[in-house]
C-alpha cells in the first residue's frame, strides 16, 4: 500500500521538525525572533536535472537544497532559525529515498542549528523539485545588503572559485572535455565533483560580516556574473588580475591542462563563496576575524566609479573576453 502524506510526514519529517514547527501537527508553525531581531527570509528552488542528478545519494540532494538557502543567510550575518520544506515527488513515495533524504537533511539541520518548521508535499508527473524558505535573524536595524558598495571598497571573496563549476564539467564529461578529464588526478577529480555536491555555506563568516562589511552577497551564478550584479546596484566597476582570484589546488591543475576552463570557473556558478566589500578602513579587520573564523577572504579588487561591467585582466593587463559571465535560469 502507497505511503499517505499524513503517514509521510510522521514518519520521515516531523522528527526533524523545533519547537516552532509544533510536530508538524498543525496548518502554520509559530515562529518568534529574538528580541531587537528582524527577520531575513530566503528561497531557493532545486530541480533534478538542472540542479542537481537525478541519481545523486539522496541524501547529498537534501544537504545541498538546505545548504544553498543557508548560504544565503551567511550573506546577510543572519543568524538561522529555521526552514520550511516543499518536495513535489515523482510517482509514489519511495521509502529508502526517503529515509536517506530525511536522515541528510536532519543531520544538516541539526549541525547548522537551523530545523524543520513545516511545508508541504505533492505528487508530479515532472522531475524531482524540492523548494526551501529559510529564516534567519538580523540584529539591529538592517541586514547586510548586497547594494551597498561604494566607491574605494574593498572586494574580497571566501574560499576558493570554480571548483563547482568544474566538478560539474567533470560529471557531465562533454566529448571536448575529455581530454583534460582523463589527465586529471582521480583525487582533484573527486574533490571538485564534490564541491558541486555538497555546497560549504560560509555561516562561519557571518559575524565578521556583520561588524566588517558593507555590503555582502553568495556566490551562485559565478563570482563574473555576480560581482556585476553588486556594482551595478550602485553604479559602480572593477577591474579583477586573474592572478587574484583564489582557485584551489586541483582547480589550477585543470586549468593548466585545459586554460580554457577559466571560463567556466568565473561564470560557471554553484561556488556557494561569499563576495563581500568593506571600507578600506574595515578591510584587514574583515580579513583578520574571517581567518579566525577559519574562513580565509581573498581581496581581489577594489570598487571604483564607472558605468561598465567588471573587467577580468591577464598577466598582461588584457581584458578577459567572456562568452558568458553567469548561469543562466532559463
């Protein structure tokens, strides 16, 4: 006999459910911020297919759609509190999926201290699509926006750039790649196709951010694409060396097989980084606590007063001409 919803949720999702979720008995969760805190809200959507594979463990799939939303709140310096779960099934419910995508997603909730509060879930003829809403708490008055740059600040991005982008070349395997994936190491192949797999949102950063920044957002259409969009609120450009950008070790190995590739690593997306600018008089301060957070910021550029795109420079001082500068939704 086909699992029932009702069945579903208590067997699978209400032990992952706080307080506020309320057993997930109820039509609503009861949610209440900390006192001074304002609430900072955010959605991402994940479609089998187009996000993520179809034949990805289960439990990485779940892992990854909270993580992208908690990314987001990393951003912002909000502090999490909570989520709530849409998931649109193909076909009837398949427990051992199901166990697997709980027990990932409970693990994560409970390690980012961010748990269950409700949602919903549904039959589709389509593919699998899972929808998060997460909610966080800002102090103050105000979150950390990403349309805040001014002129002078300094840019700074966390971790390492591409990688994703790269482990997703890799899954793929495109018969033009081929030659540079077969070259590769099987340990830097396994490394960037798990940083596509499993997104490391930035939480650690959040109160560097919150006392350094002045303005902050995820990376998740790629840092060319992205860094645009959060100039281009305040009118403003960059120019970014190549040289400055921070690629891991496995990244630069792929590069120096294929060059080419440095495309993919600054348009490609999926890096879950943190791009963030601070006053000039802020900027080692920011970069001194995210190292002690365990998070190290890499400066790359400097904001300054023009109406064009960000440019990417070479070991000559040439611009970097991109067929593309971010992942497209449609």
């Amino acid at each position: 006999m086909a699992l029932s919803e009702d069945d579903l949720i208590a067997r699978y999702f209400a032990p992952l459910a706080g307080p506020a979720g309320l057993g997930l008995g109820d039509d609503a969760a009861l949610l209440a911020p900390p006192p001074g805190a304002r609430l900072v809200l955010t959605k991402d959507m994940l479609v089998a297919g187009v996000h993520f594979f179809a034949d990805d463990p289960p439990a990485a799939i779940a892992r990854k759609a909270l993580r992208v939303n908690l990314s987001d709140l990393a951003a912002k310096g909000a502090e999490p509190l909570g989520f709530l779960l849409g998931l649109a099934l193909p076909g009837p419910p398949d427990e051992a999926f199901l166990a697997a995508f709980a027990r990932g997603l409970g693990e994560d909730a409970r390690s980012y201290g961010c748990p269950l509060l409700g949602g919903d879930t549904v039959a589709t003829p389509g593919p699998l699509t899972l929808s998060i809403t997460a909610f966080g708490a800002a102090g103050g008055e105000d979150m950390i926006r990403r349309g805040a740059v001014v002129a002078g600040d300094a840019l700074f991005v966390s971790g390492t750039i591409g990688d994703a982008a790269l482990g997703l070349r890799l899954r793929l395997s495109a018969p033009d790649d081929l030659r540079w994936i077969e070259a590769l190491d099987a340990a830097d192949a396994a490394f960037l196709m798990d940083r596509y797999l499993l997104p490391q949102p930035r939480l650690a950063l959040r109160a560097a951010l919150r006392e350094h920044a002045r303005a902050a957002m995820d990376i998740s259409d790629g840092l060319a694409g992205d860094l645009a969009k959060m100039l281009r609120l305040t009118g403003l450009a960059a120019d970014v060396a190549l040289a400055d950008v921070p690629l891991s070790a496995p990244a630069r190995r792929a590069l120096a097989l294929e060059p080419g590739l440095i495309e993919a690593a600054l348009a490609g997306g999926d890096d879950y980084e943190i791009l963030c600018a601070a006053a000039p008089e802020d900027a080692e301060r920011l970069r001194a606590q995210a190292a002690a957070s365990g998070v190290a910021l890499t400066r790359i550029g400097t904001a300054r007063t023009e109406e064009a795109r960000p440019r990417f420079l070479d070991e000559a001082g040439r611009t970097l001409a991109l067929g593309r500068t971010s992942w497209g939704h449609f």
